[in-house]
C-alpha cells in the first residue's frame, strides 16, 4: 500500500490559492485528496466566501474522500502527528515554558 496523506484545511486553502510549492501541489495533483469532516466543515462555514469561492471549495470537497470523525481517524491522525513530529509539546506551546521541543528545534 502506498503512501497516504490526511491533508488539513490550511493546506487546502493554500492549494486552492496556488501558494504552495510546485512538488506540494503537483502531489495533490496527483492523488484523491483525503480529508477530515473538521475541514470540510471549515471550509464550508467560510462566512465570508463568495458563491464563486463556495463552488471551488465544493468542487474540492466533492473530489475527495471525506473521513469522519470516528475512533480509527482519531487514533490515526494522532499516529501521523507524532510520527512526523508536527505535534506540538505541551511544554513550549500551552504551559508557555521556556524549553525547546521537537516542533520548534
């Protein structure tokens, strides 16, 4: 099985906005998008998109597969995370200490 990717509503927002690299939205290319209902409600409860702007995120949304928020996403999200260090430690970003954690080396 190859390579799969959850991917989050900041990149989706980039994608759509061509900002990120040539490689990132080549990949994205070249894939069915895989993502969470939480971006899917995000996207949608925009307030301020236009109808123009809502077509394009629902056309995004509708060409991927959408995970719900169920117990094997949740544990698999949380997997990712800490596989690819993105989590944040709780030591630097919510008890505001001073010490230096994977995400900010």
């Amino acid at each position: 099985m190859g390579k799969t990717y959850l991917i989050d509503t900041n990149s989706i927002i980039d994608y759509l906005d061509n900002k990120l690299s040539k490689k990132a939205n080549d990949l994205i290319d070249s894939i069915t998008p895989k993502i969470s209902v939480i971006s899917r409600i995000e996207l949608l409860g925009w307030p301020g998109a236009s109808e123009a702007q809502t077509k394009v995120l629902e056309d995004f949304i509708s060409n991927s597969e959408v995970y719900s928020l169920d117990e094997p996403v949740i544990i698999k999200t949380i997997q990712e995370n800490i596989q690819n260090k993105t989590a944040r430690c709780h030591y630097c970003c919510y008890s505001h200490r001073q010490q230096t954690c994977n995400y900010h080396a």
